[in-house]
C-alpha cells in the first residue's frame, strides 16, 4: 500500500496565465517552494506525494531535477491531478494535447495515477447531452494515460457537473471510467462517502481521504466525515488500493494538518 499527501495545501490554487488564452496551457498549479514542501511532508512521516498537473509541467524543460528532488528524500510521486472542460468537442483536440504532455512527464517520474476533474458546467446550465460529451472526453483522456502505464480515474468534484450524489450516478451510467473518491467532496456535494464508496468499490483506482468541518476541508480526524468507517469497510473488503491523504483550503497550519493527519491514520492504515 502507498500512502500520499497532496501538495496542494501548502499554497494558493491558480491557473497559469497562458491558459486564459490558449487551452492547451491551461493547468493548476499550486503556488508554493515545492523541495520545502516535500521535506514536510516526508517529515511527518508520508513517502509519496500527489501533485497539480503545473507542479509537475513547471519541470517539463528539465525533469531531472524533480526525479533528483524525489530521490534525495527517499520520496515518490504516487499520482498527479488533471483538469479539463472535457465537453466542447472544439477544445478536446488542445485538452488532449495538454493531457499527453502531462502524461509523459508523470511517467518519467513513475507516477501510478491520475484523477481527473473537470466537467464544465455551462454559463446555461448543465444540458442534455454534457454527461455524454464528459464520458467521451474522459475516455479519450484516459487512453492517453493508458498509454503511458498511468491508471485514470474521475474525482467527483465540487464545482463540476458530478458534485452531487444524482449527478455522479448520471456520469457513471454512461462512463466506465473508474473513481477516485475523495471522502470530503463527496459529503460537502450532499452525499453519504461511505455509501458512495460501497456503491462504487468495484470501480475504485484509489482514495482521497479528508475530512470536512463548517469551515471547510479539514486534516483527519478532525471533522465530522466517518472517515474511520469508510476505513473500516475498506479493510472488510479486502482493499489493497492506494491512499492520498489531503487538506486543501485549510485554514491552519498545512504542516501541522499534515502531521495530524498521520497520526490519525496510525493503527488505521499505518
């Protein structure tokens, strides 16, 4: 079992400005030292990381130097995180091109995963027709990871078109594409996460814990998601998966969230 934690708390979410005007460059990134990252996080104790699409392009010129990063603190780059629009047939052609040069750089640096989000919900509103056009894209999006040795999967995500339990269930009857469900967004989108993972444990890639409190998504433990419970049935079942642990948007010390976060995972995964 590899156990991770994202990068991403550890800096403000942006999108890199080529992207406002060409589509190919559009990617997040996280704004932030990434070698200081990962000494915390490898610190408290984690040895594989998650990172936004941008902090692993932003070393497209030279990925030496991040595969050299990785190595000096005994660390692995377990999956990378993706968004696209994915339902206007005119962009998918550039999506994909941005898809493919992520997917080269992960496999460079032996990522396992990658989770997709994305689904765009229209200035309209979602309409007849978008579940299909997201299943589409999505299937071509995972043939390019495929390619390259990389498992995809879906994020269900607040902000797309699968936030809520409805529409995650509309995406998955017409997509065969596996999930990443990340126990958080699941529940702050109105769902019950364990239900969710029971009914799609036979479609896991692999799981996203964090919890969620009234301000927001919170270190482990510390919520009110039943993340133990989700563990618990996990275990029941026999799940040898993957786990990326996350606290994105905490108000507190990312550090520290960190480390609270493994210590709660200890006895349970750990």
């Amino acid at each position: 079992m590899k156990l991770g934690y994202m990068t991403n708390a550890f800096g403000p979410l942006v999108g890199e400005g080529g992207g406002v005007t060409s589509i190919k460059d559009i990617r997040y990134l996280t704004l932030c030292d990434d070698e200081a990252v990962l000494k915390k996080i490898t610190n408290a104790g984690f040895r594989y990381i998650e990172v936004l699409e941008g902090n692993l392009t932003k070393y497209g010129s030279d990925i030496q130097v991040l595969k050299d990063m990785l190595a000096c603190y005994g660390a692995g780059m377990m999956s990378v995180c993706v968004g696209a629009n994915f339902i206007y047939p005119d962009a998918l052609e550039d999506e994909m091109f941005h898809m493919e040069t992520v997917a080269a750089l992960a496999e460079q640096v032996g990522v396992s995963y990658v989770a997709f989000c994305g689904g765009a919900i229209r200035g309209k509103g979602v309409q007849t027709g978008d579940y299909a056009l997201l299943a589409k894209g999505l299937k071509e999006a995972e043939k390019v990871f495929a390619a390259h040795g990389i498992e995809a999967s879906y994020h269900p995500h607040l902000g797309s078109m699968a936030e809520k339990p409805e529409q995650i269930d509309r995406l998955f009857s017409v997509s065969d594409i596996k999930i990443c469900p990340d126990l958080a967004h699941l529940a702050a989108g109105g769902g019950d996460p364990l239900e969710i993972v029971k009914k799609y444990y036979d479609r896991i890639s692999f799981v996203h814990l964090k919890d969620l409190d009234e301000n927001g998504f919170a270190p482990l433990g510390t919520g009110h998601v039943d993340v133990e419970g989700v563990l618990r049935f996990l275990k029941e079942k026999g799940y040898a998966g993957d786990y990326l642990v996350e606290a994105d948007g905490f108000a507190g010390d990312p550090e520290e969230a960190c480390r609270t976060s493994y210590r709660f995972l200890k006895g349970k995964l750990i």
